[in-house]
C-alpha cells in the first residue's frame, strides 16, 4: 500500500454543529436501542401489574359473602326430641332436622314479608338456602344449648350460585344453562335484596373454615391452610434457623482449607439450584417412606422445607458474618477470648441484624413453596383442624400456596374466586415479612 | 417411659450438673477465681454436657436397635406361610405393628382390659375388631390368632425395652454426671472441653449439605433402580409414548415429556432473556441513580411472588387469552393450557432472575473499558453493544443456563398453564406436559410403590435432577472461570 491508493479528493466535510447522514443513523440506533431498554421495563412492570391487578379483582370479592338475614325459632319439639337438654341426646339430631326447621322458617318468612315467589316450588325456594346452613346452625346450637326455644335472626348462607349472582359471575344467560340455578331464581332472589332479606357481608368464615366440598364452595374457607402454614413456619424456624447458623459459623470462622470443606461449599451452591420437586421427591421417599412419618403431616412439610431454604439461610448468614470486620475478631483474640468466645461474644452479635433479615426472606420463600408439599400429600382434602402442638405437627394438614393450587383445579368457578382470595391473604403475609425485614435492616444497617 | 419423659428428665439431670459442678468449682477456687483454668460457668456447662452426651448416645443407638431387634424376633415366631417371602413378612408385621398399636390404644380406652398374666381380654363380647373399632381403631379384616399372639408379644418385648432403655439411659447420664462431679478440679480444662464438643457441633450442622444430597441420591437411585427391573430402561430413555396404564402394559416413554419440557423451556428463554437482558443494561447503562433505586425492586418484586401465583395466572389470565385471540382465529386449537401459556409465564418469572444476575456481570466489566470506547467516539449503544456485552457475555451465557435450568425444574406454572397430555407435536398452542407434571401426577393420590407407574417418577426425578446440576455446574464454572478475568 502506498499513500498514493489514499484518496486524495476531501470527502464532504460536515459542521461539528450538523449530524450528517451516518451520524444521524447511530443517533436513531441509539434512541432505538435506549428505548428496548425502557419497553423491556415497562413490558415486566406492565405484566406484574397485570398480574396482581386480575388477582386482586378476581380475589376480592372472597372476603364478601351473601347472606340470608331471617329470624328462626329455635324449636324444642324438633332439636331436643326428649325435651330435657342434654347435649348427648340432642346430638341424635342430624343437619336434616336442622334444615326442616330452617327451610320451614325461611317460607314463614317469606309469608310474613309477603314476598311473591312466582312459580318456584317450594324446592327451590330452599335452594337458596346453602347446604351447608342446617350444618351451622346444628354446631351453634349443640355449642350452647341454651338457645333452645328462643328465636334468633340467622345469618344463613345463601348457596354458591347466589353468592355468584351477587358478585356478577353468575347472570341470567349463565343461569339458563346452568342445572344448579335457574332465571326464576335469580329474579326471586333481586326481590329478596329488595326486601333486606339477602344481602352481601364480610365474610370472616373465609379466613376460619376449613376446606369444603366441591359442591359447596361458599362455605369453604382457609383456617387449616392458615394454621398448616403457621406451624410450617414454626417448625422450620426452629428447625432451620439453628442449624443454618451453626453451618455457616462452622464455614465462615472455623473450616479448615481442605476438601472436606470445598465439597460442602460445593454441596450448599448445588442444593441451593435444585428444582424444589426433587426435596418433595427425597420426602416422600426418606421421610414417609423410609422413616414412617405420618403423610400430610405438617412435621414431614417443615423437614422438606427445611432442607430446601436451608442453603439459602446458610448463604444469607455466611455473607452477614463476613461484614463483620476483621478488627473486630482481632481486638476479641488480643485481649485473650477463644475464638469460640470471639464468635459468640462479638461477632454473632453484630451479624444478628442480618442473619434475621436473611432467616425472614427465606421463611417468605419457604411460605411461597408449594410443589415439595404436593408430593408428602398436603394436597388431600383435610377439614379437620389439626390439634394443638405438639402432636398437631403429626395431624395431617394443608398450607396457603396448596390450598390455592388445590381449589384452582376444581370446576366450579367459584373456586377461582376462593383461589384468588387465598393469594391476596398469602400476599399479604408476604409483604408484612418481606417490609419487617426490609425494616430491620434499615434499622440496624450499619457502614464499617 | 416415653421417650419424652426420658429428654426430660436428662433435661433435668443436666441442669443439676451445671448447678454441681458450677458450685464445686467455685468451692474448690476458695474464693480466688484466678486459680481455675476456665471461668465457673464453663465447669457447669462441662458437667451439663458430660450428662447428655452419653444419655443422647444411649438413647440414639436404643432408638435404631430395639425396632429392628424385637422384629426380627416376632418374624421368626410367625407361621412359615405368613413369612414366605420378603413382601408377604412385611405386610405380616406391618399387621402385628397396627395391632399391637391398636391394642394400646383399646386398652387405653377401656374397650380390651388385661388379665393378670398381661394378656388381652375383650372387655364386652363380639370380636377383637369390634373391640377395637369401638376405641376408634379401624382394622381391614378380623384378626388372626397367629397374629394376634405376635402383637402379644410385641407389645410385651416393646414394654420391657422401653423399661430397659430407661434405665440404660439414665444409668449412663448418671455415670456422666458422677464422673463431671469427680473431674472438675481447678487444673481441668473445661472450657477447651466444652467449646471442642461446640465446634463438633458446628461441624455437624454443615455437614447436613452433604447428608441432604445424599439423601437425593439415594432416595432417586435405588427406586430408579427398583424402576429398571421392572421396566426396560431403553424403552423409558427411547420411548415416543406415554401412556400409563394402572392395570398393567404400560407405555412409560420419557421422549415426549422430555419434548415438552424443552420446548416449554425453549419459549419462556424466548421471553425471558430479551426483556430481562435489556432491562438489565437500561438499568446499568442509561438509568439514573434514582430510577434505578426505584425500578430494580419492582422487579425484584416479581422474584418474590410463589410460583402458584403464576400458575393462576396462566390457568386463569394467560390461558384463555392466547386462545381466544390467538390460537382460535389462527385455527391452531382451542385449548387453554399449552406450552405458549405456560412457557410465557415461566418466562415472566425468569425475568427478575436474569436481568438481576446480568446487571451484576454488567457492572463487574471494568469502567477503562467503556471509557476507552466513550473516548474513541462511541456511543453508549456501540459500546454496549460492541465492548460491554462482548465482554460480558461468558456471564451472561451462564446466567442464562442458570435461568434454563430454573424452567426446566419449575412445576406448578406447568401443572396449571401447560396441560398433561403428553405429546410430540410443533404447535405451540397446543398442550403439552413436561417431567415434573408427571412427577406430581404419579406421585399423589393412591400411589403402589411396587408398580412401575409410581416408580417412573423417580426415574423421572432423577433425570431432572442431572439435566438440571448438570446446566448449574456448566453455569457456575463459565461464570466463576469468566468472573476471574477482570479480578
């Protein structure tokens, strides 16, 4: 090459101030590229909006309830066929005797009211009425016999596709396809909201009931999941937090340099990547199988969960003990502490803070988890309430993110609803434990 | 005794020990502290320790032996045709264990009283199952006398070790306390002797990372292995059908679960590399401190949702909505869950995932290497483009094998948005299944863990579980071998 091939005629000199055509070309690639950039954002906080906001609409309307508000005279003759008030007896009672004296009240009522009920036969006038009403008003009673002979305004359960016609699932087009409920119904139950009768109220049954069956999901409510989830946590914070803390001690302050050492560290980033199926799989296996737990127990959940979010809490507490400065363990060693007293007089102390926010976010996760809990069984229809601790740790249960996959799986769409209402109450643990943390950790943040 | 009230009394027995030894110590120092080797308390925690090691020990290795000692025994005493085989003596002692339980429990209640010599009388008349059904235990069939004879002695054997492992365990907490009292003299050494059996302690806890990958291995690999006996394993690994079949002949071919979860994993990467990548270097590159503080936890945020969440919103939200603007009017199917349903929300999810870990690798590249281009007359895009992501990309590589690895593992988006029919099909609109539904599917409700449609899940976990450590060792040694280059 020689200067001659270089082209000696000037090419177009622009202005400094004037972009010329290329210039302009990457300016716009520029803006371009700046602006897949903010459209990836947006298209992430736009889905997680979307997300929650359909969540939160479908969810809501869980905790409202409709409602029949009539007055029921709670008489002897039927409910205590001796006569003399001994609970044993009245026991012999079944929910059919409680639903002639309901159903029989309910059309007293609608007499009394004059209210017209068109066509419908009196079936399904009590249809209205929710089967899971008679089973209520039996538990009141046997629960404090003392009402016997009195009259009192119940607030009864209105059945599922009513409670759907009040929130709007249900409509006129939906009933006429419907088998549970037809049009005549509906515009029966309009004139009883005229009347005062049926009305939609705050339903704190949803955050006490257990599970219900498929055919009645507007008795169906979250107390077991909301306990099963509580002594989950309990469990594996006592069982977690302890032995993550003495591990990532023993690492942080202790291990030797060996191989012994690298293959745990090896270990806990591995564990730390392992789909969360696989533990349900080492539960069902070791802990049900292997060792007889009893299946469903809350007991076999927390160990699952346990040395699932273990390597988490391991990670959080090593990095919270590895801010604590070396001045600090020198000063300890200088004026004559063991290093275990240099551990647990000085360095402990000052990475507690952290070590707690860390235990809290895995905790939020462990909450969150549902696949491991679905393979030890926690999955099954539970309506009892587990016992009291200790042995309700054996009694089988259910847990919140289950009981949301469990009611998303049936047909009934009002069961969506009760699913969506399940994420608001799981959500809303969530976000007390994620901002305690993201509090503490403000309070108590420290710069070296 | 229970074994409760055994903890309890060592529990008790150990706080005596601390007590003891704290005083004798003190005694012994007369008043000048100077003259211990350790300060008071350690003696006292030496004592406490002294008497619940070798209690625990005692007690552990009871707890192990006695079960297998007393079964081996009953087993022998059992009729040969009831112990013809290794399946027919478990289910026999399976039955003498639920009855001598029962028994328990009946007597408890009163239903079955005990004669002098100890053995069971049904207290009103009918059958021992109706005796023990009226204390609430629920036997399948009456009992056999051989069987009940057993139970007998089972429960007799259970009693006196139970009465025997109370006294071995005392009597070696007790030897542990008389030996701390005699060994606590000023010159002992307690506080290395206590901070030894703590550290030990710490040794064990971290230890558990190793046991709990054990305990995966070996859960997975010997039901695997029972799987292969039954079912030829180049059939499971080649198979083109699934189809299991609870009454036998069934067709356990791993191919088009293996087809799913791919092609599932293979759209939410669509989804998620693209949005989370460039989010990540708007984020590094272009935001201000302040936008960055703000929108960095909110999608954070989407980390922290339970997976369940997503699936509901695929089952509900996603679903419906591809196919009623999508797959119908292109007549691709008409079914809610399918692999775009499900692959498109795993993406959602895989997002916070990547752009955090890419923001990381993007601001690790060294500021010299941007400016250098800066000063050359680049423009940010060009040096994004041509210097920061040539740079970072071994980073950005093993972040995206970790992401892939995470969708492979995910189970409750697929098992609500993506179906479980398992299929070889392109269409994306069409449902799908992948290995962990069918993981979930064969492992609740009833399961036979003598079938191979129950056992294939372990086959099924066990091959998720290479692919998936397999993609992370790949993952973490591009971005540790990578990471060291601009340290």
């Amino acid at each position: 090459m020689t200067d001659a091939a270089v082209p000696t005629a000037r090419p177009h000199r622009a202005s400094l101030l004037a972009d010329d055509a290329r210039m302009k070309r990457r300016k716009a690639a520029e803006t371009r590229f700046r602006l897949y950039g903010l459209s990836a954002i947006a298209v992430s906080l736009a889905t997680l909006a979307i997300m929650l906001w359909t969540i939160f609409s479908d969810g809501v309307s869980a905790f409202y309830q409709a409602k029949l508000t009539f007055p029921v005279t709670l008489s002897s003759d039927l409910l205590d066929p001796m006569g003399n008030g001994n609970r044993d007896e009245m026991v012999k009672v079944t929910t059919v005797g409680y639903n002639k004296l309901l159903t029989r009240a309910f059309e007293a009522e609608l007499a009394a009211k004059g209210i017209d009920t068109g066509e419908l036969s009196n079936k399904d006038v009590n249809a209205l009425i929710s089967k899971d009403a008679a089973g209520d008003l039996r538990a009141m009673v046997l629960a404090n016999p003392a009402v016997l002979d009195t009259t009192i305004t119940a607030k009864m359960l209105a059945a599922g596709r009513i409670d759907g016609y009040l929130k709007g699932r249900v409509t006129m087009q939906t009933a006429e396809r419907d088998g549970q409920i037809s049009p005549e119904q509906l515009q029966f139950a309009d004139r009883l909201i005229d009347a005062g009768i049926l009305s939609s109220q705050w339903n704190w049954d949803f955050f006490t009931n257990p599970d219900a069956s498929d055919q009645r999901p507007e008795a169906a409510g979250l107390g077991v999941a909301i306990l099963g989830s509580l002594y989950l946590m309990i469990l594996v914070a006592v069982m977690c937090v302890p032995v993550g803390v003495a591990a990532s001690i023993y690492l942080e302050e202790f291990a030797p340099k060996n191989r012994w050492t690298d293959l745990i560290e090896v270990n806990i980033s591995n564990l730390a990547a392992v789909p969360s199926i696989v533990y349900g799989i080492l539960g069902l296996a070791i802990f049900i199988n292997f060792m007889g737990f009893p299946q469903s127990s809350t007991l076999v959940g927390a160990l699952v969960i346990s040395l699932m979010v273990l390597p988490t809490i391991i990670i959080a507490t090593r990095a919270s003990i590895r801010a604590v400065p070396p001045s600090i363990r020198d000063a300890a060693l200088g004026v004559g502490a063991s290093k275990m007293q240099m551990v647990v007089h000085h360095v402990l102390p000052l990475a507690a803070p952290g070590i707690l926010t860390g235990t809290i976010l895995g905790l939020a996760t462990a909450l969150g988890e549902t696949a491991p809990l679905l393979l030890i069984g926690m999955v099954a229809f539970v309506d009892n309430y587990p016992s009291a601790p200790v042995e309700g740790f054996l009694d089988p249960a259910t847990a919140l993110p289950v009981q949301v996959y469990g009611w998303a799986q049936r047909a009934d769409p009002a069961f969506i609803e009760r699913s969506s209402g399940a994420i608001i109450v799981l959500l809303a643990f969530l976000v007390v434990m994620n901002v305690a943390a993201i509090i503490l950790r403000r309070k108590f943040e420290r710069r070296w | 005794m229970t074994v409760f009230l055994l903890l309890c009394l060592m529990l008790v027995l150990a706080v005596a020990a601390f007590v003891v030894c704290r005083a004798r110590a003190l005694a012994l120092s007369g008043g000048k502290i100077g003259v211990l080797h350790s300060l008071p308390g350690y003696y006292g925690w030496h004592g406490a320790i002294m008497v619940l090691l070798p209690g625990l020990a005692v007690l552990l290795v009871w707890l192990v032996v006695q079960p297998m000692v007393i079964e081996s025994r009953i087993s022998a005493t059992l009729p040969a045709e009831l112990t013809a085989d290794d399946s027919a003596r478990a289910l026999a002692m399976a039955d003498v264990r639920r009855l001598a339980a029962g028994l328990d429990v009946a007597i408890a209640a009163g239903s079955v009283t005990v004669d002098a010599s100890g053995t069971p009388q049904i207290a009103g008349s009918g059958t021992m199952r109706e005796a023990l059904a009226e204390a609430g235990v629920a036997l399948a069939e009456d009992v056999s006398p051989q069987i009940l004879t057993a139970a007998q002695a089972y429960r007799g054997l259970s009693a006196t070790g139970a009465a025997w492992r109370a006294l071995a365990v005392l009597a070696a907490a007790l030897a542990g306390f008389a030996l701390a009292v005699r060994m606590t003299e000023p010159e002992l050494r307690a506080r290395n002797r206590v901070e030894g059996v703590v550290e030990g302690l710490l040794m064990a806890a971290s230890t558990i990372a190793i046991l709990t990958t054990v305990g995966i291995v070996w859960s997975m690999l010997s039901e695997t292995f029972n799987f292969f006996s039954m079912y030829p394993a180049a059939d499971f690994f080649f198979g083109l059908t699934w189809s299991p079949n609870f009454r036998g002949d069934s067709e356990l071919g791993f191919i088009p679960l293996l087809w799913g979860t791919l092609y599932i994993s293979l759209i939410s990467m669509l989804v998620a590399v693209p949005i989370g990548l460039f989010a990540a270097i708007y984020l590094a590159e272009y935001a201000s401190p302040a936008v960055r503080g703000w929108v960095k936890p909110l999608i954070e945020v989407i980390a922290g949702i339970p997976t369940v969440v997503f699936g509901l919103f695929a089952l509900v939200t996603v679903g419906p909505l591809l196919r009623d603007y999508f797959a119908e009017p292109l007549g691709l199917g008409n079914s809610g869950s399918s692999v775009m349903t499900a692959g498109i929300v795993i993406g959602i999810l895989n997002i916070p995932f990547i752009s955090s870990l890419a923001d990381d690798i993007i601001n690790a590249v060294p500021q010299a290497l941007r400016d250098g281009s800066y000063g050359l007359g680049a423009t940010k895009s060009e040096t994004v483009r041509q210097v920061i992501i040539p740079a970072a990309l071994p980073g950005i590589v093993g972040a995206v094998l970790l992401a892939a690895s995470r969708a492979i593992g995910e189970t409750m988006i697929v098992s609500m948005g993506a179906g479980a029919a398992a299929k070889l099909d392109l269409n994306p609109f069409e449902a799908m299944t992948t290995m962990t539904v069918k993981i979930v599917g064969q492992l609740t409700g009833d399961t036979d863990f003598a079938s191979p449609e129950t056992l294939v899940a372990f086959a099924l976990g066990m091959t998720l579980f290479v692919i998936t450590l397999g993609l992370n060792i790949l993952a973490l040694y591009v971005v540790r071998k990578y990471r060291e280059q601009y340290e």
